[in-house]
C-alpha cells in the first residue's frame, strides 16, 4: 500500500510465502490505490531459444512494469501501461504485451508490477507463442469487426429512420450508439493503436468523453422512448438532474490525474443510478398501460446484466475473462439491436394510433356529413312547406279577389282589364312559388322514394 518497495527491495526482501498463489480472482485488483506484484517462473524444456508474448487482459492499466531475474540480478526490465505513449511501446498492440525470450534448459523468473493508481488494476496474462498470438489476434479482429459491422448497419437503418422523420427519438439513439461504440473502442484499445498514439491525457481524455455523452444522450433517449415528459413529468426532473451530474463528472475528468480518478469512481456510481432510473421509469410507465414496454423492459434487462457484469469486473469482484472482457460490447450490442426493434414496434404503434385516428375523424366526418345533410333537407321541407302553405295560399287568396273584382257591376271596362292582369300576374307568381316548393321538396319523394324522383325527374326534363 505505501507504494515503495523497488525490484532490488522484493529481491532482497523476499520470502516464500509472500508470495502466495493467486485465486481466479486474485489477479483482479479493481480500483486500486496500491502496487501489486506478481511472481511466475518460466521453464524452456526446448534445446533452443523460445519467443513468447505475455498478453495482459485488460488495456486500461495504468503503469506495467515486468522484470527478468537470473540469479538474483535484473536481467531485463520493460514498461508498459497507460501511462507510456503507444509508440514507445515495445509491442504495438491494443492490448498491453511484453515479448520474453526464454533461454533453452534455464528457468525465466518473472516479476510483473502493477500501479494503482486510483483506476482498475488487472494483472491476469496469457503467454502465447507468436503464431498463437497472430492468430488468437486475427480471431479477436474477426469477432470485433462483426460486432462494429452490426452496430454500423444499425446506426445506418436509423440514421434513415432520422432522415424521413427528423424526430429526436432517432437523433438520440444515433448519438448514444455512437458514443457507446466509441467507449467500446476505447476499452479494446484501437483508440490509442490508431487515432491517438502519442497524447497520454487525449487517450485516457476519450473514455471520460465517449462515457459520459453515452449516458447522456441514453437519459434523453429513454425520455422519448418512454414518452415521459406527457406519462410521468416529475420523473423527468429526475433524468435533467441526473444528466446535469453527468456533465459536470465530464467537466472534472479534464482536470488530470486528480479528476480523473474521481471521475472513474464517479462515473461508476452514475452508471448505477442511470441503470436504477431506467429501470423504475419502465415499471411505473407499464402502470400507465405503455405498449412498447417489453422491449423497453429487456433493454434495460440487458443494460442491467451486463454492464453489473463490467461493473463488478472493474471493481475487482470478478476475474478477467471473455465473458467479463467483452460485456460492454454485449451491453451496447444487445441494447442497439432490442432499442432498434422497440423503436421500430412504437412507429408500428404509432402507425396504427394514427390510423386509429384517421377512422375515428373519418367516421366523425360521416356523421358530420350526414347530419349536416339531413338538417338542409329538413331546412327544405320547412322552406318548401312555408311557401305551399303560407305564401302560395296568400296569392291564391289575392288572386281570387282580384277576379271577384271583375264580375262586379260597378267595374268598367278598362278596370276589369287592369284587374285581369293583376290576377295574370298573381297566377304566375303563385305558380313559381309551387315550382319552388316542389323543386325544394318534390312530394313524390317523400311518396314513392327516391327512384320515382329521378325518374319523373328525367321525364320532365326529356320532354
């Protein structure tokens, strides 16, 4: 723990059983503060020389340091780890690998150093001989870029899915794939094999970035997919909070080697709380009868699963193994193939409620429609009853008396005329006045229906 004792210091102090064999967990530190050191002891049973490589698990460790020991005396001491450039490294490789050379007949005793330096601290290795080391890498490749591939073409699907909708939903997803991915880059070490070779700070910079906006744009996104801010508005209080620590866990990383080291123990915790507030707002939206809830439900399953499984490897609690190795990319896998498909379920949903919608005002429009044409005929009907029964019987009236005028004894000869033309008049009007009441409400339709209608229509109109 007090991080002072040198190679020359174990040589001579060294006693048998400090040195005790390790369990399968032994050789995963998690977040350490202390130095640890490992001793093995190699025997070449060959007549000639024996190049192998030593592959460490992980490529996060900050400081490696390995020691060959003849005969009580350092025979070769190499560095490796975070904290060296990757060009100065001896074997550019993505991974953290010493080359040893074992000389035929000898035993090689081996001392492996780790720094703790407030960041996980994982000494597990395999000793390969450059054949396997070739071909175990290619493998790893192969495995790698199905995975990169996979997650591309479905960064792609919904990157066209943004394109025809430019809603935030699929801006969202975009962007936290792709931080996600990112951080899954990171973590398998091609950032600093490709992109960043020389700039310690930028390299261990990269995670604080990729992380934090993974998790960011994940809370925005679940705020869409879950529609919380209309289903559950104080929940999302919670999701800007949570967002906002996030940021400012981003803003202390740049401040190394102090913020850093907070921000890997921070980011861990809030990594928790994301997954715990993920996983209470699918219970409580499933309350709220939420239909693209299952596959909400196991994406945070799989979120849950497997980035415990991460967790609990970068805190020293399980080995360093495939399954411990590669849960991060089956973390961002699994979560971008089921969100894809739960996306795809809630536009099929909102396909459907839109459509649902669309009957509904259709049939509302139908009725509509009809009502609004019953109301004008019953409009007719009183229009065209009013001028039969109140105007027309008027005119009828007027022009009766307008006739009984004329037989009068007293009526001369031009009055009689004038009379006759009035009652002329009167008859014509008395006469358009029953056209219009029958044109506004032809009594054989309420008679004989519909079709003796048109049909006495086409009649009138022939002849």
């Amino acid at each position: 723990p007090k991080k002072i004792w040198t190679i020359s210091d174990i040589l001579y102090r060294e006693q048998q059983q400090q040195f005790t064999k390790p369990g399968w967990l032994k050789l995963n530190f998690g977040l350490s503060r202390s130095n640890h050191w490992v001793k093995f002891m190699l025997k070449n049973t060959c007549s000639s020389p024996l190049v192998f490589y030593l592959k460490t698990g992980s490529a996060i460790v900050d400081s490696l340091y390995l020691y060959k020991v003849r005969e009580n005396v350092v025979d070769e001491a190499m560095i490796n780890g975070e904290a060296l450039p990757f060009k100065s490294r001896e074997v550019q490789h993505r991974r953290l690998v010493f080359p040893l050379t074992l000389e035929p007949g000898k035993i090689t005793t081996c001392y492996l150093l780790g720094i703790g330096n407030g960041q996980p601290l994982s000494l597990s290795a395999t000793l390969l001989n450059e054949e396997v080391f070739h071909q175990q890498n290619l493998r790893e490749h192969l495995r790698l870029g199905i995975v990169y591939g996979a997650i591309f073409l479905i960064l792609l699907v919904n990157a066209s899915f943004y394109v025809m909708t430019v809603e935030k939903i699929y801006l969202f997803f975009l962007l936290q794939t792709i931080f996600s991915w990112l951080s899954t880059v990171y973590f398998d070490g091609f950032i600093r094999e490709y992109l960043i070779q020389e700039s310690i700070y930028w390299s261990n910079e990269f995670a604080a970035i990729a992380l934090c906006w993974a998790y960011i744009f994940a809370l925005f996104f679940t705020i869409e997919f879950l529609n919380i801010r209309t289903l559950a508005p104080n929940l999302t209080k919670f999701y800007n909070a949570l967002a906002a620590a996030l940021l400012v866990v981003w803003i202390i990383s740049f401040m190394h080697p102090t913020g850093f080291r907070l921000f890997v123990v921070l980011i861990i915790l809030l990594t928790t709380a994301v997954v715990i507030l993920m996983f209470a707002s699918v219970l409580f939206i499933k309350t709220k009868g939420y239909r693209p809830f299952q596959s909400a439900f196991w994406t945070v399953i799989s979120l849950i699963f497997f980035g415990s499984v991460y967790q609990l490897n970068m805190w020293g609690y399980l080995p360093d193994n495939e399954l411990t190795r590669h849960s991060i990319h089956l973390a961002v896998f699994s979560q971008a193939v089921i969100l894809t498909m739960g996306i795809s379920i809630r536009f099929k949903y909102i396909k459907e409620d839109k459509e649902k919608v669309q009957q509904e005002l259709l049939t509302t429009m139908n009725q509509y429609s009809q009502t609004l044409i019953s109301s004008i005929e019953n409009e007719r009907q009183r229009l065209a009853s009013e001028l039969h029964d109140s105007l027309a019987q008027r005119l009828l009236v007027i022009r009766n008396r307008l006739l009984l005028n004329t037989k009068k004894k007293d009526t001369t000869e031009d009055q009689k005329a004038y009379l006759l033309s009035l009652a002329d008049t009167t008859s014509e009007a008395l006469n358009e006045v029953r056209a219009i009441s029958q044109n506004l409400r032809p009594a054989i339709l309420d008679t004989f229906g519909l079709s003796a209608s048109i049909q006495t229509l086409i009649e009138k109109v022939i002849s």
